[in-house]
C-alpha cells in the first residue's frame, strides 16, 4: 500500500484535489464575508454571492474528474456483479468510453461558449471579471476527465483496475482498497510481486 502524502508532487498528479480544495477555500472565506455583508449594513461586498455561485458550478465539472479517479460514479452494481469479471471489463469500457464520448461533446460545448464569452468581452455583473475565466471550469473539468477516463480505460485493459486485481469480498465493494488492504482482508499485490 503506498503512503499518499499531501504534497505539491501529489497535487501535481493529482491535480482536481488541488482545485477542489482551493474552490472550497475560497467559498467558506466568500461565505464568512457574506455573513460579515448581512450583519454589518455598511459592508457592500455583492460579489461574494456571485463567486460563491461560479464556484459551486466550477466544483461540479472538477467533481466529475474526482469521482472518476476514485472510481466513484453511481451504477447499477446489483446488475453489475451478477456478470462475470471478462464481461464487467468488457461493459466498463463501453461505459468509460461512451463517458468520454459525452465529456468530449461537453468540454466542445463549453469551449465555444468561452470562445463567445471572450469575442465579446462580456464580464460578470458584479466581480467585472471575465465569464469566460469564470466559467472555463466546465473545459478544465472535461479536460481532466477525458484524461482520467483514459487512465482507467488503459488500467482496465492492462488488468491493473483495482476493481479487478482485488477479489474483494461480498458486501465489502464500497470499502476502500487501502482499507480493505489494512485490515488485512485481501493481500496486498505490490508484496507478492
């Protein structure tokens, strides 16, 4: 089991952790300052609602990364598991690769939008910032995840999926692997090796 510190070389192979913690940050600040716009009338601080909300739909798209590389989205597992491992590896590609196909098509959509945003200078109404800045967590988010789901379509094709290197337990498919490792319930593959 490998120790995952959090460091920058982390944050580099990893880098939807660091925009989704620095999207968090910058939201819980935003709040403290519009509870601070509330209770003292003075304050005018109206941009703070307008980032709060270009946040929260930029950790969406970067959310859509994270839960491919933690290989988190919803599914049908009672279907799922009632099928053999060749036939679960044959169906998660289809599935990774119609994800992509539709992640291709997002990430298109919202690059011409950015496009159109930019031609005509438009600006958020109340931080004047660029939309396009503002929105382009939709590319970067589509960006990351074309990229992920490539990495675990080539994990699933080198048999190196921790879903398939693993005889997990029943009942035990939501356990984390590091967990499931800890505990001492599966062998750890990098030992044997």
């Amino acid at each position: 089991m490998e120790n995952k510190k959090l460091s920058v070389r982390y944050f580099l192979k990893n880098p939807e952790y660091a925009i989704a913690a620095s999207f968090l940050f910058v939201i819980l600040i935003s709040s403290m300052l519009q509870v601070l716009n509330r209770i003292i009338p003075q304050m005018k601080m109206p941009w703070t609602l307008e980032l709060i909300t270009y946040l929260f739909g930029g950790l969406v798209w970067i959310g859509i990364a994270l839960a491919i590389h933690d290989d988190s989205h919803v599914g049908i597992k009672t279907v799922y598991s009632m099928f053999p491992k060749k036939v679960r590896k044959v169906i998660k590609v289809i599935h990774m690769t119609l994800f992509a196909i539709m992640m291709s098509f997002f990430g298109y959509l919202g690059l011409m939008a950015l496009m159109s945003y930019a031609r005509r200078g438009q600006s958020t109404p109340a931080l004047h910032a660029p939309t396009w800045l503002m929105r382009s967590p939709i590319v970067i988010g589509a960006v990351i995840s074309l990229y992920r789901l490539g990495e675990r379509i080539y994990m699933i094709i080198r048999d190196k999926d921790p879903e398939f290197l693993y005889d997990i337990p029943t009942g035990l498919e939501d356990v984390s692997i590091d967990l499931l490792i800890q505990e001492g319930l599966i062998p750890n593959k990098g030992e044997q090796e």
